[in-house]
C-alpha cells in the first residue's frame, strides 16, 4: 500500500476529440476546451468566445446573443434527457467540455472525464440499463436530488454562468435574455417529455426543482477547508433560472428578450 502518496498520483487516458468533431461539424472544425472561452487569443485582442459569434450577422451584441441561444440549445438538452430519462448526471463543468465550432459558429460539445458523474439506480433500471459498480462508489445514488444537484451545479452554475458572463463582457450581449432563454428551454423540453407516461413524474418533478426559486449550490470553499471532494457540501443560492417575481407571461418577456424568435424545439 502507498498509503496517503496515492493520493496524489492520477492517470488520465483520453481519445482524441478530433473524429467526433469532425463528425459534428466537418473537416473544418475547430475544438476548444470550455475553460477557454474566457481567455484573450495570441493572434486577436479578445477572449476567444468572441470567435463563436463571428458566423451571425447584426451588431456586436446581437451576434453574442444569437451565439449563446445555439449554445444553449446544443448543451442543454441532451443533459437534460439523460438526466429524467437515464439517471445520469456528466459533469459538463468547463473543463470537461469541449466545444465544436466551424462556420464563426458552434455546432457540438464533445465531453470528457466520466469519473465525476452520477449515476441513479432507479432511473437507470427503469432505462433497461444494469451496471455493476464497486461497493460504495460516490457516483452511484439512489437520491434524485443529489442527481439533480450534479448537473444543476456543473451545467448552470459554473458552466453556463461563466459562458454567458464572458460574452456579455465581450459583445454587450443581455446575460439576463440568455438566461431566460435557459429558463424557457428546461421548461417546454421537460414539458415536452413528460408526455411518456414513464417518465412524466420524474421529468415534472426535475422541472420544479431546477426553476424553483432557491436551489442547492456546492459550497467549494468549505469543502476545500474541510478536505471533501466526493462527499460533497452545499449552500443555498438565489436560483438564476426561476422566474422573476410576479412574471405571469414568462414566454412573452422571451420573446421580447430573443428578438422575436423565442425558443425552438
């Protein structure tokens, strides 16, 4: 045994993300890790966001705005779906995600790094899915919460929020239509799904709790202080997703936010 040594020792073995994107957007794809988005090019004095808007016409911040609708829309929704229908929660944070982009637009997100997910034994049995995992694994729960938590925290607290911060810096783009746009999103797509009789509790129940008002956050700070990193802590915040107080015509406030176009399926 290395004892604590082990600890500090981690070996990553990763595929080239090159095929799959390709496969997204072609031969003239480019690849960028999340994290980046925020950083200033080598060869243009702006963060590189400002690249994923480049393929849309209009001024500054109508270009940032269309660019962060395409980019909801492509990372959103298939976490979501493997959320209510599969129980699996990626860690889609910034470092694990990929972004895809050709055209001056995004087109896909290639993920990365599955040691963080979480896994939910009853979703993932109502899927038809059985895996066998070691004794006390971290990524298995039978907690619909802590599954929601994940994804919650990693697609719209550090994902999400960041991507949206740095291109309203960049182009003058309204972080708050980009977030209502979120907002309609997760809705009508949980909406949407609810439709299966299998699968319409979980997707109503999902829905509430990521709109509600007030949800969990990770508390990273006491963690890191007390040494936790798979048993994890949180805080409560004010919820960016949930409606604003009094808001009885959520799709209307969109609609104006988004130019006209509101959310398409």
């Amino acid at each position: 045994s290395f004892g604590d040594a082990a600890a500090q020792l981690g070996v990553i073995v990763r595929e080239h993300p090159g095929p799959l994107a390709r496969a997204l957007a072609g031969d003239d794809a480019t690849i960028w890790v999340c994290a980046a988005l925020g950083e200033r090019r080598s060869d243009r004095d702006e963060p590189r966001c400002v690249a994923l808007c480049d393929g849309y016409s209009g001024d500054a911040a109508s270009r940032g705005a269309a660019m962060l609708r395409d980019y909801v829309e492509l990372l959103a929704p298939p976490l979501l779906r493997l959320l209510c229908a599969h129980g699996v929660a990626l860690e889609a944070h910034l470092q694990n995600s990929l972004v895809v982009f050709a055209g001056g637009r995004p087109r896909g997100f290639v993920l990365r790094d599955l040691g963080g997910v979480r896994l939910h034994g009853p979703r993932l049995a109502r899927a038809g899915h059985a895996i066998e995992l070691a004794d006390g694994s971290f990524i298995a729960t039978n907690s619909a919460e802590e599954l929601r938590d994940k994804l919650a925290h990693v697609l719209f607290h550090a994902h999400l929020a960041a991507v949206f911060d740095w291109t309203a810096q960049a182009t003058g783009a309204d972080p708050r239509a980009a977030w209502a746009y979120t907002r309609q999103l997760v809705h009508e797509r949980l909406g949407a799904w609810a439709a299966d009789p299998e699968l319409r509790a979980d997707c109503l129940a999902d829905r509430e709790a990521l709109l509600a008002p007030r949800v969990r956050a990770k508390a990273l700070l006491r963690m890191r202080l007390t040494g936790a990193s798979s048993d994890y802590d949180y805080t409560e915040v004010a919820n960016a997703l949930a409606p604003a107080p009094g808001d009885d015509a959520p799709r209307e406030r969109l609609l104006n936010a988004s130019g006209g176009q509101g959310y398409r399926p």
